[in-house]
C-alpha cells in the first residue's frame, strides 16, 4: 500500500515529533514493509540530528538497518 502526500507528511511530522521527544527510531509504529515507516524513520533522524545538543550525544553511533529494525 503506498500512502497519500498527506499520510506521507503526517508520518513525517509525527516522526520529528517522536525524535524531538527523544524516542528512538525502533518505536515507529508502521509496519517494516510500509512506505510511512520510511518517512517516520526519516521525520525522527532529522529531529535526532538537527536539535541543539544531540548531535555531541549521538557522536560515535551508526546508523543502520540492524538499530532501526530493519534488518
């Protein structure tokens, strides 16, 4: 199932709103075969290395398919 623009960027918005709360990305609550975990996953990233502070916390982490869940 492939979402509207506008399921898109709600999954977006409540992505960013997840990581600006401090969430990490395995908390996303679409399916792993969905196209709006992908946009979840992408809303919390850009909180997570865009808020003041968190990028010196997250230094030294990867990001990858394993610690996202996708694996």
């Amino acid at each position: 199932m492939v979402g509207t623009r506008e399921d898109i960027t709600r999954a977006v918005i409540e992505g960013t709103e997840a990581g600006r709360r401090g969430d990490p990305p395995t908390v996303c609550p679409y399916p792993r075969t969905s196209l709006l975990r992908t946009a979840w996953i992408r809303g919390c990233g850009t909180a997570l290395t865009r808020e003041p502070g968190r990028s010196q916390r997250l230094q030294g982490e990867r990001c990858n398919g394993a610690n996202l869940g996708l694996s």
